[in-house]
C-alpha cells in the first residue's frame, strides 16, 4: 500500500503528457478511500477476530473488503488507462 501511494504521488507530480490530472486525482481519491477502508474498517474488525470468530464479523470484513476490491479494480482500470495512453503515444 504504500508503493501504490508513492506511485500515485509521483504519476502526480511526473503527470505524463496528454494524461488529465483529472484522472490522477481520481487514482488519489480512491487510494485514500482504501487506506481509510483499511485502517478505521477492516483492521478493527481483523482485532474483533483475534478474540474468536464471530459470524457477524466475518460478514461485515467480506463487506469491508469488497469495497476495497471495487476501489482497487477501478484504480487498475485507470493506470490500465493511462498505461495504454502512453504505449500509444
């Protein structure tokens, strides 16, 4: 995670050419919504599962963990994106 943030700063910085800072904004915003999803979310209820498991937990850690795979998805498609821009230029 913290590779990506670093990568996300620099591509911000570096902005290739022809590349909308639009778009790496975006990148950040979803970035800070994994990190955020991680730390107040998913590792409390990590905490919650080292007391033993509970159902409930599990379920809303499956829930916690969907949005960061959907954050993640979006993320890739948009550095896919830009990938591709950049190999075509």
């Amino acid at each position: 995670m913290v590779a990506e943030l670093a990568t996300g700063f620099i591509l911000l910085s570096w902005r290739p050419e022809g590349i909308s800072p639009y778009f790496l904004w975006i990148g950040m915003a979803l970035i800070g919504i994994i990190w955020l999803n991680t730390f107040f979310q998913a590792v409390p209820l990590h905490n919650k599962l080292l007391d033993g498991l509970s159902p409930e937990a599990v379920k809303s850690l499956v829930r916690v963990n969907w949005i960061r795979t959907i954050a993640w998805t979006v993320r890739l498609g948009i550095l896919g994106w830009i990938a591709y821009r950049l190999m075509k230029a």
